[in-house]
C-alpha cells in the first residue's frame, strides 16, 4: 500500500513503482496515488484529487473528508495486510496510517520525511519509533532521526534522479542583456490555494516588468489538475496590453525551465526543479493569515526556499507573505535582467546545489527497502 497526497509525491511514488513492477511484476501496489502512479499500473482505492490540499485552515475545512479517507485505508490495511506501507511524505494523513499499521504488524516504509529540520522536530521522534525504514531525501535529514530505533539512510534526491534521465541541452546563459530576449517562467503552484494567492501578484510583476524591458516574454505554468478559470483572467489581462507575449503552458515542468532565463516560483518543490537547472529564481509564499500566524512561531529557520536551505545560505532571493507583491517580484526580477556580475553569481551557486545531493537514486533505494520488507512478510500484530 503506498499513499502519496500531492503531485510531487506521486511524481516521486511512480519512480519507486515502476522499479518495484521490474523487482515484483506481480505485486499488486495499491492505496492513494495520482496520474503518474497510475500511469505505472498503481491501483487508487480513493480519488486523488481532494488529497491535495494545503494550510491549516484549508484543512481543517475539509476535516471530514480527510477522516472519512483515513477510516477506509485503516480497514484495508486490517484487510489487505499488504506486505509494507509505504508513506509518501504527507505527514498529517500518513502517521495516523504509519502507527495503525504498526500495532497490526506492517512494515512501514517513510519516504520523504516531515521537515523536521524547521517545525515540529517531535515528528522525527514519532518516525523513528514507528517506522521500518526511513529514507531522507536531504543529506542534513539524517542526523535528525539517527538517534531513534527506525533505519535511516540517505537515498538521494528523486529531482537529480530525474534530472539524470532529462536530455542534454545547451549550457544556460551566463548573463542576461535588457535588450535581448529574456524569457520569464512562472510558477505559481501545483494547488488550487496557491494559484489563487500568487498568480495574481506574479502577473503583476510580470507587466511591470514587461513594460520596463519590451522583449520579455513570460511563459505560466499550468499544473497538471488545475482547471484553466484559474487562470484565464490573469492571462487575458496581460494579453489584452501585451497581445502575443504570454503563453500558459501545459507541458512538463521541467522542460519550461529549461527554456527559461528566471523564474517567479511558488515555494516548494518547483524552486528545488530550478535550481537543478541553474535558473535564477525568486522564492515566493503567501497563504493564509491564520496559518501564517501559526507557523512564524514554530519555524526557527532563516529561509523558506529549499535551494537556499541546501545551499546553508541565500543564494536566491525570497518574498514571504506581506512581501508577496508585484512591485517586490519585479524589483528581484529587475536584478538579475540588469546586474550581469549578479545573474552570473547566482547560477553558479545554483549549480553547487546540485553537487550537495550526491548521485544516489532513489527509486533504487526506495524499491530494494520495500522488497526487503517484502521478503520479511506481515509481521504478527
């Protein structure tokens, strides 16, 4: 049983499964899981769609739901007694599922930790209790949970396994010129909520800017799920004064970066995709008050953006919450179109990001962890 709650995570699962499906062609892999899983022969026992929800508030609107889903993967692994369950990140479903099959003698799986390194740390104490295996995707992770029962190794990170598997393309450009063609990825989020809190500030930005350097041109990224209402008016509005100039795209993440010069970038997974590919970018998060409120209290680190965390420094800027403005996005923009030495700068630190994560692949090492547990067969509960 996997369960895996938002697109990266199933991104990430489908790597596992189709290296699982060459170990164990014929494992039956089943549980919560979206398109790219399924894609690989998963089997989804609820939709995925409604799993993908961020923020406490937005949560605890949906509680019921969210309950009611727990309730049915509960019975199934009482049921099933699948020979691991494999967690997915996705902290808040998954350990109430991580401990229930624990008392009835599953193996337990984690793949991609809670970020213990930033809030709530007494996750990692609840991991290393009731985990099997534990498989960190960071190098820094590890130390957080060696001093718990659970194994914990290192397995490389699923971006530079994936990275691995993209084809060669033409070095990126050291520099950008005013007055040459610069193309402007925007990356608004994979969730509704983000889409609806960011896009609108980062097309801002995007006229701003535009307006200040005529040949550039922006390209949005439309997040496999995410219906087009949600962003038609902020297309339209740019189109209407700038007719040919913004494009909403559908294609894979990873292939608009790679044609970008910079990028606006909701924070998240996506920031740690530029990076990989030397893409100067500006980290942006808003959500909303309460959790805001919430969260500055508990989290005790000095960045938010995942290339800055592995990198140990700010290597690209960040505009968090009241900072989340089109006339802040611009100005950090603005920088790397007309500071050579600046843009220049922050691709090279951007490609020693990549060298932190090392070569492991995960998808092996997560596989050979499942069929171990496998092997070892449903425990007496």
């Amino acid at each position: 049983m996997f369960v895996a709650g938002d697109p990266s995570g199933d991104e990430h699962a489908a790597a596992v499964i189709g290296r699982l499906k060459e170990m164990l062609p014929d494992a039956r892999l089943f549980g919560i899981g979206g398109p790219c899983m399924r894609e690989k022969g998963f089997e989804a026992v609820l939709p995925f769609e409604p799993f993908n929800r961020m923020g406490i508030a937005e949560v605890l609107l949906h509680l019921p739901f969210f309950l009611n889903a727990k309730s049915i993967l509960i019975k199934q692994l009482k049921n099933t007694r699948p020979a691991a369950l494999v967690c997915v990140d996705y902290p808040g479903f998954n350990i109430p599922l991580m401990k229930a099959a624990k008392k009835l003698g599953v193996p337990v799986v984690w793949y991609i930790v809670p970020q213990v390194w930033a809030w709530k740390k007494k996750r990692a104490e609840v991991l290393g209790r009731f985990a099997s295996f534990i498989g960190v995707v960071f190098p820094f992770e590890k130390e957080y949970f060696t001093a718990y029962p659970a194994p914990v190794e290192y397995v490389g990170h699923p971006l530079v396994e994936a990275l691995d598997r993209e084809q060669t393309v033409a070095p990126k450009r050291l520099m950008l010129d005013k007055s040459s063609p610069v193309r402007l990825a925007i990356v608004p989020g994979s969730r509704r909520q983000e889409v609806s809190r960011l896009l609108g500030p980062m097309m801002d930005a995007a006229m701003i800017l535009k307006r200040e350097f005529p040949n550039l041109t922006v390209a949005v990224s439309r997040s496999r799920g995410l219906e087009s209402g949600l962003f038609e008016a902020s297309a339209r509005r740019f189109e209407k004064e700038f007719p040919g100039a913004v494009a909403v795209s559908r294609e894979p993440l990873p292939l608009l970066l790679r044609n970008s010069d910079c990028a606006l970038v909701t924070s998240g997974t996506a920031t740690l995709q530029a990076a990989l590919r030397e893409v100067p970018l500006v980290v942006a998060y808003k959500t909303s008050a309460v959790t805001y409120s919430l969260l500055k209290g508990m989290i005790t680190l000095p960045y938010i953006g995942l290339p800055n965390i592995v990198a140990g420094e700010r290597i690209v800027p960040e505009c968090i919450q009241h900072d989340a403005t089109g006339e802040r996005f611009a100005a950090e923009i603005r920088r790397f179109i007309i500071d050579k030495e600046y843009y220049a700068a922050t691709v090279l630190k951007l490609s020693q990001v990549r060298a932190k994560l090392g070569e492991k692949k995960p998808s092996v090492e997560i596989a050979a962890a499942i069929g171990a547990a496998a092997k070892s067969g449903v425990l007496a509960p």
